[in-house]
C-alpha cells in the first residue's frame, strides 16, 4: 500500500465546505483512492473512493489530479454530525490488506 | 446499519482468560476482516478471511487466532489476555477479493481486568 500523509486534524464551522488533503506520492499504476469516516467508538464507514480527475456522490467529492500524487476530500456545507476521523487509504484492489493511518479528526463546530 | 453483525458489544474479562468475538459478514460477502483499535495505537489491520481460507496477515500477536466458517462468519479468539489487550475489535466485511470498499460491524469492546 502507498504511504499516505495527511493532516492530523481540521476545525471548521456549520455551512462550511471542508477540504481534507491526503499525499500519496508512490501511488502505484493500478492504485485507488478510497475515503473513509469514523465517528467515536463505531466502525469505519466508506465515503467514496476515486482513480482520477473528479468522483462525487451525495456525501462528498474526490478531486484528484493528472499525476494523482495527491487526492482532496470535500465536504461541502458540514454540519455538527461531521465531526469525525476520516481515513485516506491508497492501494491495490488485489491487495487484500485495508491499512488505516492516523486519519485527520475534523471538528465541526456551531 | 452496515449488515455487519458483531457479538458481543461488550465483554470484560480477567488477565489470563480466553475469549471470542463473533462477526457475521454481509450477506455474501465472502472477505472478512478484523481491526484492533486502541486507544494509542488507532485501527490496526489484523487479519483477513476470504472464503473460508487466510488471505493476508497484518500485526496479529501469536495469542490470537481467527477462521472463518463455511457459513462465512468469522470468530477472533484472544487467549492469555493481558491488560494490553483491551480495545475495540472491529469485523469489516466485502464482496470479493477487493477490499476497497468494506463494511464495518459496531464492533466489540474488550476489557481485560
């Protein structure tokens, strides 16, 4: 799995867009770029997951760019039930191994 | 609800002891997972199950041990268990081989004493 680095924690206010940053500069041909959220003392929930340029669902968007050495999450509009430690994890679908970083904690207050 | 049922939610123990935790996956999923996750040491990958056979290996200690069933769920047994030990113990599970997107349980929370 590609080393991921990204910033140990964020605060930010209610109807603010939220931009997390995770480096991966030994991204790999056949990685993928996968977000994770975990609120206290509940399991990992899968936010989205990119290869490159754009991916958006109703949760969040994934921006990655050409040479993929980094990838932002963007939480548009957060509200307090944002608050939580969220995940960038890199690497191979075949790689069966899910390895968790330190994950950077956003807090999202009123 | 991920679809992922773990049991039990809560379990206190005395050092020394032997325990197991239950982890039913989605259904068919054939990947299970399990995490430890404490305090100091945030979500540390264990091991993982695909279809009944041991797929990848992560920092297990030799006092644990897993398989997973033919029904697929899976059961992580903690033996000689130390106050170290305590932590929650999270079962992920996902369709295939792919791990990228898996579902986690609420997990078990162990308290050795």
């Amino acid at each position: 799995l590609a080393k991921t680095t990204q910033p140990i924690s964020m605060d930010s206010y209610e109807g603010q867009e939220v931009n997390i940053t995770c480096s991966h500069n030994n991204i790999a041909t056949n990685d993928y770029i996968t977000w994770y959220q975990q609120f206290p003392s509940q399991g990992p929930r899968f936010i989205i997951q990119g290869y490159k340029t754009k991916v958006t669902n109703e949760v969040a968007s994934l921006f990655i760019p050409a040479d993929r050495k980094s990838s932002t999450l963007s939480l548009p509009r957060v509200s307090l039930s944002d608050t939580a430690v969220y995940y960038c994890l890199v690497g191979d679908k075949n790689d069966y191994k899910l390895s968790f970083g330190a994950g950077t904690t956003v807090t999202v207050r009123a | 609800d991920s679809g992922v049922t773990q049991t039990p939610k809560h379990l206190i123990t005395a050092t020394g002891q032997r325990v197991t935790l239950r982890c039913s996956p989605r259904s068919g999923d054939l990947s299970v997972y399990w995490y430890q996750q404490s305090l100091d040491q945030g979500l540390q990958f264990l091991i993982q199950y695909y279809n009944g056979e041991e797929r990848a290996k992560g920092n297990i200690l030799e006092r644990f041990s897993a398989q997973q069933f033919p029904d697929l769920h899976s059961e992580l047994n903690l033996s000689s268990l130390e106050l170290g030990d305590s932590a929650l113990y999270f079962c992920a599970s996902s369709g295939g081989r792919d791990w990228t997107e898996a579902f986690f349980g609420q997990g078990t929370r162990l308290t050795v004493v």
